[in-house]
C-alpha cells in the first residue's frame, strides 16, 4: 500500500517524524526541504475527522492543524477556495 510505504520511508529519513493518528488516507506524500515530513490532504483530513464523529465545525477546529515545528506535517489546502 502507497501509505504504508510513505510512513515507512518517512520514520526511516526522520525517526521524530510526526504522524497524526488515524490520517493515513488524507497523506499524500513527503516534503524534504528541510527533514522530511508528511504532506497530507487538508480536505481528506477534514472528512476522515467527520467520519470519525467530529462535526464539521469541531473537524475545521481540530488541533492536527495547529501542529508547528520541524517533525510536523504539513497539509495542502485542496478545497478549492
């Protein structure tokens, strides 16, 4: 699988690497300009927090977003706004 395989090389390059739980389908790939890290879809980040019960309202509020640093990921705004 395409995602395992990106975790896989991303916890290899950067052992401190930050992952969020339950993202895996919104990831997307990895950034390397600096230490590698995940790349993730904001809109499917968005969708998985609704499936798993959040409302939109608390989904767009979740703190995953707010995550800042070297080992966090970052996530490509694809709403189309």
């Amino acid at each position: 699988m395409k995602t395992t395989r990106i975790k896989d090389i991303l916890q290899e390059e950067n052992p401190d690497v930050i992952l969020p739980d339950g993202m895996d389908e919104a990831l997307l790939g990895i950034n390397r300009e600096n230490n590698p890290i995940g790349v993730y879809s904001y809109l499917k980040s968005i969708e998985l927090l609704i499936k798993n019960g959040l409302t939109e309202e608390e989904a767009l509020d979740e703190n995953i977003f707010l995550y800042k640093g070297e080992n966090c990921p970052i996530y490509i705004d694809d709403t189309g706004v």
